[in-house]
C-alpha cells in the first residue's frame, strides 16, 4: 500500500518542494522527498531519545529535546543538500554559458535558424544543461512555442544570467535586431562580470583569512584557556575552603568578600561547545558569502570549520591541563 505523504503538508508546501526538486534535477517526486524526511525524522528522533535516556542514563525531557533537536538537524540536511544541487547547477551553467552563447551565434552566423543552432552548439562537457536546450526541439514538435520554451529552459536553473539570456533572445526575434552580435556581447559581459567577481573575491581575501581565523582557531583557544582556568580556580577554591570551612574573612569592606566563582567548569564547557558551534557556523556561511557571494554555499565548508574548531578547542585544553597539572592536579 503506497502511503500519501503529501497530503501531511498543505499544496503551497507541495509546491515549493517540487520547485526545489527541479532546481536541483533531482529525479524523484514530492512524495518520496517527504517520506524520506518524516521516517528518517521518526527514526532519528527515536534513535537518540533511546540512547540519550537508556544509554547516556539523562533524564526523559532532555532525552526528548535531543531528538526533536537531532531531528531537526537531519530535516535541515535534507534541505540543505537540495540548495546545494541548486547552487552546484546555477554555478555550471553560469561557467559554461558564454561558450554556449558564442557556439550558438556562430551556427546562427552559418545560416542556421535559432533553434536549431542552440542545439547544435551542445557539446558533451555541458552536461545536463546539453539535454534540456535538446528538449526546446521536442516541445517545438508538441507545439510549443520557441519563446515559452526558452522561458521553460531559463525556469530550470536558478540563474539570473540565464534568464537574462532568455529574456534578450525573446525580446530580439519579437523585434528585431542583430542575434549573433548579441549573443556575443552577452557571452563578453558575462566573461566581464566573473573576472570581476574574482578581483572582487581575491581583494577581500585577507578578510576571509581574519574571519577564518577567528572563528575556527581564536576563539576555541580562549574558550579552552579560559575553561581551564576555571578548573584551576575551583581547585584552588576547594582547598582554601577546606583549610577555611567558613570562608575567608572580608577584607575590611563588608560587600568585598572573596567568594567561590558561581560558574561551574561544567557548565562552563557545554557553554563553550555551544559557542563554537555556532561561530564556527557563522564564519563558514560569512566566508562563503565574500569567497563565492553565495550562503548557501558556506554548508560546504561547516564540517571543516567545526572539525578545526573543536580539534582546537580540546588541543589547547589539553596542552593547558599539562603545563598546570603540577599547580592544580586534576585540572
């Protein structure tokens, strides 16, 4: 028995996924994408709700939130990766378009008509995109016309050069103009504006140094220094309470009274992880945007980011706890 799974989610839902779906060219349906994020959001969520409150023996609230959170994150996953295709499609197409546009207006040049010159400036290295200026000649034989098929072709991708492309072939065969120039001058603009983007994005690359830096080496090494300070202090805490079980007298000023800090290492540290994680998080879209002009495109480099975050967070504890052991064993 095949289960609906769109009808969980309301049409304009439904529809925004199957938008998605072709942006990205991935070759399934609405429903299948929606299956796969609710079982696999049902088995996550179960999954660790188990281990968190079985194995890790936490209470049954915390137990809860962790998989709603778990949950959560596999249902961002799945998103994430359609963007991704999406970006990974427009970015091709952008890559190989002037060469097209350029094939294209040397067949035009030769005598052949529009149509059939976009097909036959195809070539294997574009790829997808090939098959879907192929599928225009197929549309024409059900009787569609040229203009709504450029249109439908400019749809499939994300890119607003393209369809700026689509929309100056439309407006030149409604009325009239040189195609082949055009085309070229297109093709030399687009060439223009990615140089552009590359000085623009080299000029900016000691900003994405500093960032990088930032977020993934200085701000886990303070957080570990400080970390482990604390440990040190409340080492250093328990002993003096010890020698002094009723604390240690003020200082001649009764609101200067030396205290025990309120903060725990424990608390301290999930602090710290929780930080890391979101400015490691941070820097890698903020370094995607300046590197590619693109967000979306940061998820790239999130895995990288945290792992060096992390690695040096423990890193630099660890090498603190060694140089301190001898003052505060423990530590």
């Amino acid at each position: 028995m095949r289960i609906s799974f769109e009808k969980l989610v309301s049409r304009s839902l439904v529809r925004f996924l199957s938008r998605e779906l072709d942006l990205a060219g991935v070759k399934t349906t609405v429903n299948n994408l929606i299956g796969i994020a609710v079982i696999g959001g049902i088995a996550t969520f179960i999954a660790v709700a188990v281990i968190v409150f079985a194995l890790i023996k936490l209470n049954a609230g915390i137990a809860v939130l962790a998989g709603i959170f778990s949950a959560a994150i596999l249902e961002f996953a799945i998103y994430s990766i359609l963007e991704l295709k999406i970006e990974q499609r427009k970015n091709f197409v952008e890559g190989i378009l002037p060469e097209y546009l350029q094939l294209t207006s040397a067949n035009i040049r030769s005598g052949m008509a529009i149509d059939k010159a976009m097909v036959s400036a195809t070539r294997p290295e574009f790829k997808y995109f090939s098959d879907d200026v192929v599928q225009i000649s197929k549309q024409l034989y059900t009787g569609e016309t040229f203009q709504n098929s450029l249109i439908s072709l400019g749809n499939n991708y994300r890119s607003v050069q393209l369809r700026h492309t689509v929309r100056m072939i439309n407006e030149s065969m409604r009325y009239g103009g040189g195609m082949t120039d055009m085309l070229n001058d297109i093709a030399k603009d687009i060439r223009n504006q990615q140089t552009i983007q590359k000085e623009i994005s080299g000029q900016l690359f000691m900003y994405t140094i500093f960032i990088s830096f930032a977020a993934i080496i200085g701000a886990p090494a303070l957080y570990a220094l400080t970390d482990k300070m604390i440990a040190i202090t409340d080492n250093v805490w328990a002993g003096i309470l010890q020698q002094n079980p009723g604390g240690l007298p003020s200082t001649g000023v009764s609101f200067l009274k030396p205290s025990p800090p309120k903060v725990t290492q424990g608390e301290y540290n999930d602090f710290a992880i929780l930080a890391i994680l979101i400015i490691s998080a941070l820097g890698s879209f903020i370094v995607s945007v300046i590197m590619n002009g693109s967000i979306i495109r940061g998820i790239r480099y999130l895995p990288i980011f945290l792992l060096i975050g992390f690695t040096v967070f423990f890193i630099t504890g660890f090498v603190i706890s060694s140089i301190f052991n001898g003052i505060a064993p423990g530590t």
